[in-house]
C-alpha cells in the first residue's frame, strides 16, 4: 500500500503552498537549500497519506509545527535536534510513571517538572497552533482531489 508526505508552507500573504517533498528533503538532509527560506521560521503543515493502487488516497496524519532554516536555506539541524530533545525530555515524567508506578515518588515529580517545562518550550517554539480556517483550509487543499501522488 503506498504511502507519501505533504507539505504545505504558510506564505508571507497567509496562503497555503505546497513544498514539493523531494525539495523539502534535499533541504532537510543538506544536498540543496531553498533560498526563499533561508534565515526564517515558516509555518509548515505535514501530512502523511495512505491509499491502494488506483484507489483514493485518505490523509492519515496531519501536524501543524513551525520549521527552521538556516542563513543558507536548509533545514536547521540545531533547531530540529533541539526540537527532538525536547520531545523526549516532554515525555521524560510518563516513562517514570509507568515504571514506578509510586504515588509520591521524588523522582518522578522531578521529571514531571521538567518535562513540563519541557512541553512549555517546545509548545513555545515549535507549535503552530492555527486557527480553524487555517485547518480547514489546509485540510481542503490535502484532499486527494487537489494532487496528491504517491512517491516512487
């Protein structure tokens, strides 16, 4: 069953684009930057797609984040290591729950602090939290009627 990405990058006018995701990906593994980007944060909308062979494809997954270039128009690689960090840090205090399973336990509330402060961070720098027509819209332009294709 194929699955592909989609990207969708909030213009400077407000309007969804698409990111190609071979483009996407040569400026996330630093093979080629896109200038247009260089030096910003965009708001960027990641879908993940799944369909049969001549079936339509049904939008699996959909994230709203913000995403980082750097001054030469790739993908930061500080920031995305950061942001992953920061991921694992969030979810630092449920693992200890889990493994513990302590009511009380200090260890366990010192990682629930940080991985709160943690979450705060992350929600701060990375989270794009759109508003409902910008989800709306996102969502009409990831309709399998307006172009989406498999990769190959």
């Amino acid at each position: 069953m194929p699955v592909w990405r989609r990207y969708l990058v909030k213009d400077s006018s407000g309007r969804l684009v698409e990111l190609p995701s071979r483009q996407y990906d040569r400026a996330d593994d630093g093979t080629a930057p896109i200038p247009d980007y260089a030096g910003r944060c965009v708001e960027l909308v990641s879908a993940v797609l799944v369909g049969k062979q001549g079936g339509t494809p049904t939008v699996t997954e959909v994230a709203f984040t913000k995403l980082y270039f750097d001054q030469s128009g790739y993908v930061d690689a500080a920031k995305r290591e950061r942001m992953i960090r920061l991921m694992l840090e969030s979810c630092a205090d449920r693992r200890c729950r889990k493994a513990v399973k302590r009511p009380g336990c200090t260890n366990c509330t010192a990682l629930e602090e940080r991985a709160d402060a943690a979450r705060s961070e992350l929600m701060r720098d990375f989270e794009w939290a759109p508003a409902p027509a910008e989800v709306s819209a996102a969502l009409f332009v990831l309709k399998p009627s307006s172009g989406a294709r498999p990769l190959h």
